[in-house]
C-alpha cells in the first residue's frame, strides 16, 4: 500500500476546505451585493433617541431588508462645523439630520429633494414648518432640502408642584407681563429662582432670544423670508430693543439663576432638573426623562406656551427634525436607497415609532390629534405654541445661523451685564450681522 | 629665513574629509524620520495656514476660494474684538504661567525635602496634569456656579455675612471674576508640569554648594536666592516659555466654562479665531488671526532664547 507524503496531505486537506468553502463564499458575496451600505448622521445624543432609532430601523428593515444603514453621532456643539469641513474634504454621509438647512444648501453639502418625492409626503405636515425645509442652494435657487418628521418647537416647561406652591395656575396663554410676574413670585432669593436662562452656547440661547424679540414684533427683514433675493435688514428697530429689555429684564431684576450669562443647555436643564429654577424656556428635548426625574424628585411637570408679547405679537415655533440627504449619497450612487429611509422617517408610521419611544412631537398634525400628545399635559404648552409657527430668518442670508451663534450672546450678556443698552445691543447685531453676511459673499442691500 | 621659505608649507586638511562628511550624514540620516513627521504634520499645515490668510476662504462658498492679498488683515486691523483678545490673551498666559510657576516652586522645594511618603507625594501632585482638560473645565464649572461648593464654602466662613461676598455669587459670569476664575482652574490643571521640571532641576542642584553656604553662615532664603535660583534659571526659562505658548494657544477650559463670555471678558486670541473659523465658517480669516499668534510667539521665543543664551553664560 503506497502511503501519503505529509505535502500531498495538507495539500488534500487544502484543495478539500476550498471546495467546501467555495460555495457559501459565492453566497456570501452575493449577498454582498445585494445589500446597500448607507450612513447617516444625527446630533442628538439622548438615550431615548437611539431607542427611538432602532424603533423606527427594526421596522424600516423588514420592508427593506437589503439595506443597512450605520448610525452615525455627531455631538451637538459640533455637528455644524464638522459637516461644513466634511463637505470641504468630500467626506459627507450619505443622509441624516439636517438641521441648518440654509447653511448646508450654501456650502452645497445637502441634495435638492425636489421632483424626488411625492408631494403627498408633506400634505399632513404644517405648511410652515415644510418652508424651514427650504434653502437656496449653490444655483442661487430655492429647493426643498429636507422632510420635516418631528417639531422642535419651544415652551415654558414649568415644575407644577412650585407653580401650585406659589398660587400660580396653569393657563392656555399669557402675556410676557404675566410670565414676568410668575418668575418673580417664584423667587427664592439665594435658593430658587423662577427662570432658567440660557446665555452661552450654540443654538438655543439665540432661539430663545430671538423668539422674545420676535414676540415683541422684532424682525430681520420687512419681506418674507422665504424670498432669495436679499433685502435690507431692519433688526435695529425699537420693537426688538424692547423684546431684549423684556428678555435680559428677568436676569436683571433677579427672577433667573445668576449664572444665566454663561449658563449653555445643559447648565439650563439642570437647573430646571435639579428645582433649582421652577421654569424653563426650552424645546421638547429630553421631556420623558425630565418627567421620570421629576417624579423621583416628587414634582409633577407641564408646560405652557410662550408668552405673548404686546399687541398681541405671539412668539414664533421654530425649528424641528428634518431629513435629508448629504453629498456623500451622490459618490455611492445609493441616492434611491438614502430616500427610502428619510421617506420612510418622515411618514407617519416613522414619525409615530420615533416620537412615540423618545417623546417628541411628531411634525404630522394628525398624529399630533393623537391622545398620546394631544391629552398629555406635558404637550399642551408646546402645541399651543405651534398655532404660531413662522419662519423668521431669511433664507438668502448665507451662514446666518452661525453668525448669530456667533454675534449674538456675547451681545445678550453685555445687557444682562448692564454693559450695554437693548438698543446698542440691537444696533451692534445688526451691524456685525451685515459685516458677517459679506464675508459670505452675500450683498446685502442697505 | 631662506629655510623657513623654502620650507614645504604642511598639507592643508580638506575642509570635509571622508570620514566626517560619512559621520554627518548618519546625522542626518537618523534625523530624516523626526524632520519628515515634523514637516507633514507642523510645517506644512503651518504653512498651509499662512496661504489660507491670504485667501477668501469660507466653508460656505466651496470653490470660490481666491486670492484677495492682505485684505483678511485689514479687517483683522478694523476688528474692535482684536485690541481686546489679545490684551486678554496675555491676561490668560501670563497669569497663568506665573502661578503655575510659583505652585510648581513651591511643591517642588517641599517635594525635595526628605518627607515621609514622598514618592506617593510626587505621584499625586501629578493627577491634575493628566486629567483631561474637558474634566477638569466641568469640574471647575460645577465647582464656581451660583449654588456650587466654593459658595457654601465661602459663606461657612462668615465671608457672606460680612458682606464681602454675594451668598449666590456667579463667578464665571461675573466680567470681574470669570477671566480670575478660569486662570485658577488653568493654574490647577498645568502646575504639575512646572513641579517635576523643577524638581529634576533642583536634583541636580549639587549638595557641596548648600554645605558651603551653610559653612559660610548663608540663611535659607539667601541660599535660595544665590544657589537655588541660579541653578534653575535655564530651567524656570524653557518651563515658563513652554507654558506661556501652551496656554496663550489652548481653548479648552474657556471654551467649555464661558465660550469666552460673558461679553467678550475671557475671549482670547486663540478662542476668537476658534470662533471665526468653525462658528462663522470664515477659514481665511481664522487663519489671519492664527499668523498673529504665530508672530507673537516667535517673538517670545526669541526673545526667551536670547534671555537663555545670557543665562547659561
């Protein structure tokens, strides 16, 4: 009997572990190619956000099994420069939040979604939140850049155990007299304020800011600010000086947590958290852990809407989470598979398992209707303040956002400070806002 | 005389024999790596910036970067923030750097003195130097609020009571205390590094000198004065010049603690050309600002050398 050579063994075994593996190596590449690989990016980084995510995933994936897509987390604070230096180095993801719309159309890192989706997607959508969704884009046209699928609307969210303890009751609105007159009853001086303000930080110190100049008739332009033609700015006007006296005159007169200048967010909410401060001026951020806290804290929390300014001037609702497509999406030529996920987000069965799990409010005015939120009272403040909802900033105003987290709190704190006036405080926003906007090679007319 | 003429003159030695000229390029053969790394990830960039200020570079306008020569200094120029970052800027440094270097004297005189535990001593004055800074900025932050523990400390002490201080006093948006505060959390957080610098110093320090002092009837302080002192000068120099530009460049405790607020009062140089670059998407310009700050801390530098130079004569 003629035995084996150890070569002609392993070279056996070898030839036999091929042959076995050749055909599931053929399935798997197969499977390979039928599988699109997307990344999307988000800036929010609660935990009930990635809940709401993989809710919303699991489902998208039994419909569309042969598409996998990596979540992506961009903080916050960071998210805005990082996705304009993204798109300068052509390392844009494929598809995600698109939160500064106007900035992202400029710098040409977001894609036009219009004639690419049905036009029913946005029918049960406030019409005014969808015109947030609009941008001019590098051709100097307006383009509809993203699908809306929650509100990022702002209220008073308010610690209704203190409210109670201080005889104040919960009302379906309010005058900025009558906010004014709650901060200052809350106040413990040394221990509890009525007020938590935000003067430090990117995003929401301006937004809060600009919604109480905005209540009191303040504006950026006299026209609509859909136009993409730019107009002259009249933000310096006595109506926005008086919304910054009303706004810095709850710091001044002591209603708000002393280290409201450099207090961010986060300082905000922990305040608010904490029962250091009995309300807060804020977005529907966080709202079932806040209401798990508070019931641990043993405090029952509410809202209310922002108060109206006079003559009746109502602060807007602005903001919300929208989808869209980023540059990236182009260079993987999955822009087909990208649009399946955000439409699939913004419809109404993603909108629901969104909000549903982390708390927001849904952009859809039916699903508002829902008990869920509508018979919530944690919701109230924030729908009545969505009856409101207008787009201020103009949308041909290239890098106004940034700007204006820029320009505008250490020019809020000058007046928290009494190192300014409301008026030289308006004066100068416009006029660093107008010397920001020609840097960005935008002409504005004077 | 005639001899010494016509005496053959010795052969000159070529400036670079063999031998030194192979013994020099195995110099800078081992050297080639270092020089490579610094220039891809020191120079270049550097370089690349001082292009960027002279360009009208925004995130943006992407592909309309040109050419617009000395425009981005001119309005650096015009800038009424610039005037008063870069006084700031030095508040911050300087600041600093001199308490850094008086704590890290101090904490090395007395981790050289022959105390018990004095190695877990020399291990623990090291934690604040390895706490990353975003820590140790959130630390202080919680640390100096209205409600936080520097306060109740404070008003423990009667400090409240007797009307010296504010029973909620906001000390990082108070324009008086936010740029002192912060210089004390920079002053925790680098001090350590001044402490083992000089503590290698006074290590080598011979013992012979203090003996004959000591001999010759010198106090401590005049020991100090003429012995210690002298001995460390190179080192106290390379110390404060590498702190000084470490901190009059770093961003971190004042980005996270005020964003350089309240109304401008801890806005520094480096933090406003942060601002500039990824707030208001105007690369160009941050890189402007960015050359000013190289100029001034070439200038230190030479300025520190020139002082080394004397020093170590």
């Amino acid at each position: 009997m003629t035995g084996f050579s150890r070569r002609e063994v392993v070279k056996g075994l070898g030839l036999a572990t091929g042959a076995a593996l050749l055909p599931g190596l053929g399935s798997l590449s197969a499977r390979a190619a039928e599988t699109v690989k997307l990344v999307n990016v988000e800036h929010d980084t609660r935990p009930l956000d990635n809940a709401a995510y993989k809710a919303v995933y699991d489902a998208f994936r039994t419909k569309h099994p042969g598409i996998e897509i990596e979540f992506q987390l961009i903080p916050w604070e960071q998210a805005r420069p990082k996705l304009l230096t993204m798109a300068q180095g052509d390392g844009l993801p494929d598809m995600g939040r698109v939160a500064w719309v106007a900035d992202l159309a400029a710098a040409n890192a977001i894609v036009p979604l219009d004639g690419k989706i049905e036009p029913s997607l946005l029918d049960t959508v406030d019409p005014l939140l969808v015109q947030q969704a609009y941008g001019v884009g590098n051709d100097g046209a307006r383009h509809l850049y993203a699908l809306p699928w929650f509100v990022g609307t702002q209220s008073i969210l308010v610690n209704k155990t203190l409210l109670d303890k201080a005889g104040i009751t919960l009302k379906d609105s309010w005058t900025t007299d009558e906010f004014a007159a709650a901060a200052k009853a809350l106040t413990v001086p040394g221990k509890q304020w009525g007020v938590t303000l935000d003067g430090a930080g990117i995003g929401d110190p301006v937004q809060i800011f600009l919604s109480a100049i905005y209540g009191y008739g303040g504006k950026w332009v006299a026209g609509a600010p859909q136009s993409v033609t730019p107009e002259p700015i009249v933000f310096d006007s006595p109506e926005t000086a008086a919304g910054i006296e009303w706004y810095t005159n709850l710091y001044l007169d002591g209603s708000a947590v002393p280290s409201a200048p450099t207090d961010t967010y986060k300082e905000r909410d922990a305040n608010f958290q904490s029962g250091k401060a009995a309300m807060a001026w804020q977005g529907p951020w966080s709202l079932l852990e806040t209401r798990e806290n508070f019931k641990q804290g043993g405090w029952e929390l509410a809202s209310m809407p922002l108060p109206t300014g006079p003559g009746g001037s109502v602060p807007p609702s602005l903001g919300g989470g929208m989808a869209g497509l980023f540059r990236g999406v182009l260079k993987d030529g999955h822009e087909a598979e990208a649009l399946e996920w955000i439409k699939f987000l913004s419809s109404e069965e993603g909108q629901r398992l969104y909000c549903k799990t982390n708390g927001m409010i849904p952009a859809s005015r039916t699903l508002q209707a829902d008990p869920f939120w509508a018979d919530d009272p944690l919701y109230k403040g924030y729908i009545g303040t969505m009856k409101n909802m207008r787009q201020m900033l103009p949308i041909w105003a290239t890098g106004l956002e940034g700007l204006l987290d820029d320009v505008v709190p250490p020019l809020m704190q000058g007046v928290f400070l009494r190192q300014l006036t409301p008026a030289d405080a308006a004066k100068e926003i416009q006029a660093q806002v107008i010397r920001g906007l020609q840097q960005n090679g935008v002409r504005v007319p004077s | 005389m005639s001899a010494t003429m016509t005496a053959r003159a010795p052969a000159r030695r070529p400036m670079l024999d063999r031998r030194t000229l192979k013994r020099w390029m195995a110099g800078y053969l081992f050297l080639l790596p270092a020089m490579i790394c610094l220039a891809v990830v020191s120079f270049v960039p550097m370089f690349q910036g001082i292009v960027t200020s002279f360009e009208n570079f925004s995130l943006f306008r992407p592909g309309q970067r040109g050419f617009v020569g000395l425009d981005q200094y001119r309005y650096l120029a015009e800038d009424p923030l610039l005037a008063r970052t870069f006084w700031q800027s030095w508040y911050f440094a300087l600041g600093s750097v001199a308490l850094q270097a008086i704590l890290g004297m101090a904490s090395a005189l007395l981790l050289n003195q022959n105390i018990w535990f004095r190695g877990f001593f020399r291990g623990l004055v090291l934690i604040p130097w390895v706490v990353p800074g975003a820590l140790a900025a959130m630390m202080f932050g919680l640390l100096f609020t209205s409600t936080g523990l520097v306060n109740t400390l404070l008003a423990d002490l009667g400090l409240v009571d007797l009307g010296l201080i504010n029973a909620a006093h906001p000390w990082l948006s108070d324009p008086r205390t936010s740029m002192p505060t912060i210089i004390m959390a920079n002053t925790w957080k680098g001090f350590p590094f001044f402490t083992v610098m000089f503590l290698a110093a006074l290590q080598s320090i011979p013992k012979d000198y203090y003996e004959a002092a000591m001999i010759d009837g010198a106090s401590n302080w005049q020991s100090f004065r003429h012995i210690t002192l002298p001995s460390m000068a190179p080192t106290i120099l390379i110390t404060t010049l590498l702190g000084t530009i470490w901190t009059f460049n770093s961003i971190d405790l004042i980005y996270i603690l005020t964003s350089g607020g309240p109304y401008y009062s801890t806005m520094t140089l480096a933090m406003f050309s942060y601002n500039q670059g990824f707030g208001r998407g105007n690369i160009g310009y941050a890189s402007a600002i960015g050359v000013v700050i190289l100029a001034l801390m070439a200038i230190i530098t030479i300025v520190y050398l020139a002082a080394y130079r004397r020093v170590e004569r």
